[in-house]
C-alpha cells in the first residue's frame, strides 16, 4: 500500500471516529429536553412493546437510603448536566451574534 493511500485510509477512520463522537455528544444534549418534560418516562414506557402491562405504570419503590442516593446524584451531577448543555448553545449562538463585531481582517488585530 503505497504511503498517500495510507493516510487516506487513515484519514477516513479519523473523521468518522470524529463524527460518531459528534453525534452521540449531540444525542445526549438532546436527551436534556426529554428529561425536562413532566411524566414523559410514562409516555414512553407506554410505547415499549418490550415491558409487561404490569411492569409499565407502576412506579419504583425505593428504600429511604436508595432515594437521599439517588436524590444527591441527581443534586451533584444536574447542575454540571446544566452547565454543559449552556456551555455547548454558547459555542454555537456567540459566533453568530459576535460576528458583526469581528473583524475580517485578522492582520489588522494580530501585529506581525
């Protein structure tokens, strides 16, 4: 295999290395709005072919020390949850509100 057909090869891998990690960071990002809606767990569980009448509506029954664990995860890791998902609208809003701001000419602010 000659070298330029080698970096090709290797080229590709990269990029849809790239974009699988793209997507599956976007699909975790849009998990946020479907975990903001009220009771759409139970939409959904409705729509699972896979779950037993029975095991559908009937919500967990947790002990006491299972809810103050669950509840402190939900305390430590929401908050961080949040401020990706700001941090992320951010990168994507702020270059296209701050662009009429910009200069197009880069030498103009970089001396050489």
């Amino acid at each position: 295999m000659s070298q330029p057909l080698r970096e090709h090869l290797c080229q590709i891998i990269k990029m849809s290395m790239f974009e699988c990690d793209f997507l599956m960071g976007m699909s975790s990002y849009s998990s946020f709005f479907r975990s903001v809606l009220s009771r759409i767990d139970r939409w959904h569980s409705t729509m699972l072919p896979s779950l037993r009448p029975s095991k559908q509506f009937r919500p967990l029954i947790f002990s006491a020390k299972q809810r103050a664990k669950r509840r402190g995860i939900a305390w430590t890791y929401g908050p961080l949850y949040v401020v990706l998902i700001v941090a992320f609208v951010m990168l994507v809003v702020r270059p296209l509100v701050f662009s009429k701001f910009m200069t197009k000419n880069i030498t103009k602010v970089i001396p050489s």
